[in-house]
C-alpha cells in the first residue's frame, strides 16, 4: 500500500505589524537620545566609582588638552518652554557679545564680530579660539573650523591664558581670556546656569587620564582665582578590569 502524501503548504508571515514596531521603536529612540556633541580632542577619561552623572543643560565643559590647550563647550537649559530664551544657542549668542565686549574694554582692540559671526558660533558646541582670531575663525566653513581647532601644534587653536592686564581703583589687576569668557557665561542672563555654577553643577572639566596634573592645574587656578570652586570632573565608571 503506497503512503498518503501530505500537501505541503506555504507558510506565510505577515510583517506588517513587526515593520511598524521597529518604526516606532527606532523614533523613539532618536527622539529621547542625547547625541555626543563632536570634541576637538579625542580624550580617554580617568575611571572611578562615581556613578554622578554630569548635566546635560545649564553646563560649561572644559575640555584640557594633553597639550595643555583649552576647549570649551556650553549648553543652556534644554526644556523646551523657555528654549527660545534660555537654550543653548540664545545662551551662546549672549555670551560671546559680553565676552568680545569685555576683551575690547580692557584691551582697546576692535574684534571686528559681526552679527552674522554671532549667529554661526551659537551653532559651534565647543570652541577654543582666541578672541582676535574669532571673525576669523567664523568665516571659515565647518570642515577648517575642525582642521583649525584639531591641530595640536596651532599656536592660535584653544583659550589663551595670556595674562590682560588693566587698571582698576584699587590698582593693577591681571585676567584672561579663560577668565573673561567663564564670567561672562555665570554673569549670562540665564538663571539657571548662574545658579549651577554656584552648586557646583555647571562646570565640568574633561582631560585625557594619561595627562598630568600639572597640566590641568592651571585651568583649576583660573576657576579658584574667579571664585568658582565649585565643579566636577568627568570620569569613566571603574570596572572589574580596573
């Protein structure tokens, strides 16, 4: 007696509903996702146990070199009811006037800032320019603004700590250009990274862990001298291999 041969069916699976859940699921993720912002040096961080996570908003990182060079990147407050007002760019925007408008007082420079240079740098997420070179510097389009501020033998890549000196009532006073731009970010109109910086919580100082102390020690001189003794410094969580 032959065998009964089962007609085979095809089997068919319906992706639909599988393709809309990846939709769903890969805009969710793009929508709540903080993107790294581009460095202008690579660093490795020193681990440790902390697990404090430094702020996304109302922060100022500086980033130190191994070189010795000095970066910065500054971002407002991210809620997006007052973004127009107190977001990164209008907060970028105030703070190079008052520190271009400081530098001039003491120096006696003109910087030649335009509005259009005003409205490019509030796109830049760090800088480290000196302030003669910042028109510049803006006029350039975003691939030599990289290659400038990428370069670790340009003498004219990061914030000088070439000391300004001027005359007050009570005599002779010194400053510069790292000192002028973190008082112009805490004296900003936003009240939210004025008061972070008080808490400790707005300055974050980033630097490579093979990079040595007295390298970074100037940069924590300059924030003492101003009064700003409050910050933290970004680390990697320590694990088992460490």
């Amino acid at each position: 007696m032959g065998k009964v041969k089962i007609k085979r069916k095809s089997t068919l699976i319906d992706m639909t509903a599988m393709s809309d859940v990846t939709v769903l699921l890969l805009t969710f993720f793009m929508l709540t996702s903080t993107f790294l912002q581009k460095e202008p040096v690579t660093v490795i961080t020193p681990s440790s146990v902390s697990e404090i996570k430094v702020p996304t908003s109302n922060v100022v990182n500086v980033l130190v070199s191994p070189q010795g060079k000095i970066f910065m990147s500054l971002a407002g407050d991210a809620d997006a009811e007052n973004a127009e007002e107190w977001g990164s760019e209008p907060l970028r925007k105030e703070v190079l006037k008052k520190a271009a408008s400081r530098y001039e007082e003491l120096t006696g420079k003109k910087l030649g800032i335009t509005q259009m240079d005003v409205e490019k740098f509030a796109k830049n997420a760090s800088f480290g320019i000196p302030l003669e070179k910042m028109h510049e510097f803006l006029m350039l389009d975003q691939t030599k603004q990289d290659e400038w501020i990428g370069d670790p033998n340009r003498p004219d890549a990061g914030i000088p700590l070439k000391e300004i000196k001027y005359n007050t009532p009570d005599g002779p006073v010194t400053t510069n250009e790292f000192q002028i731009w973190m008082r112009a970010i805490y004296n900003s109109s936003n009240p939210n990274i004025h008061d972070a910086i008080q808490k400790g919580e707005g300055i974050a100082i980033k630097a490579d862990r093979g990079t040595k102390f007295e390298t970074i020690h100037p940069v924590l001189d300059n924030l003492q001298t101003i009064k700003m003794n409050k910050f933290s410094v970004m680390t990697a969580l320590k694990d088992q291999a460490d």
